[in-house]
C-alpha cells in the first residue's frame, strides 16, 4: 500500500524545470517576473486571455467570450499552477525565447504571448 502511495505521489508532482519540454535558448521567468504576474493579463494569438489576480485569483477568458475562474500558484520549479473550480488543474511554465513570451504546457505545446 505504501509503494502504491509513494507512486501516486511521484505521478501527481508537478515537473522539475530541468524536466519541461524547452528548447534551446529558452529562459524560465525568474522569481521576480512570476511575481510580476499578478495584476497582469497576458493575450495569447488565439485571443484567449489570462488574468492573474493579486491575491491569487485567476481567469481564463476564451475568444468566445466564456471565462474558467480559479486560484493560480506559483510552483517550486517556477511553473504556475492553476486550480480550476471546476477541479481541473494544470501547470505551465512560461519561458522567454528571445524577445518573445511563451507558455509552455507540460504536453510540450508552446503558446506564445501577444506583446503589450
């Protein structure tokens, strides 16, 4: 019963930095920029919108106009976490690539940020 825990536990974590699918020449943000999150609203080409709001709140706001509301953290690999309301969560971590933002999920999908 206790490997089945252990085990449950090690697929549950989130990745390691070392672990996220980068490419060369990608940055994680530093602590400072993921701090720098709150109070921002990134636009991905897509349209779709997320706002990370002091205190913790986030929402996730599609083209279509429908929003997904929830809690965001900040993850000892300086990915950001989301807790949807709705139970689903994910990690991202986000990454400069030259002068460009980009988000990367834990599939390795890059979703590039709209500059301001």
């Amino acid at each position: 019963m206790i490997r089945f825990l252990i085990l449950a536990v090690l697929v549950a974590s989130p990745l390691t930095a070392a672990e996220w699918p980068t490419k060369p020449g990608d940055v994680p943000l530093s602590p400072e920029e993921l701090d720098a999150l709150a109070g921002r609203t990134l636009t991905f080409y897509d349209d779709g919108q997320s706002r990370y709001s002091a205190g913790g709140a986030y929402s996730y706001t599609y083209a279509s106009g429908e929003s997904a509301f929830g809690t965001y953290s900040i993850a000892e690999d300086g990915s950001v976490c989301i807790a949807y309301r709705n139970g689903f969560g994910r990690c991202d971590l986000y990454v400069r690539s030259g002068e460009r933002l980009i988000l990367i999920d834990k599939n390795g999908d890059r979703y590039p940020v709209r500059p301001e």
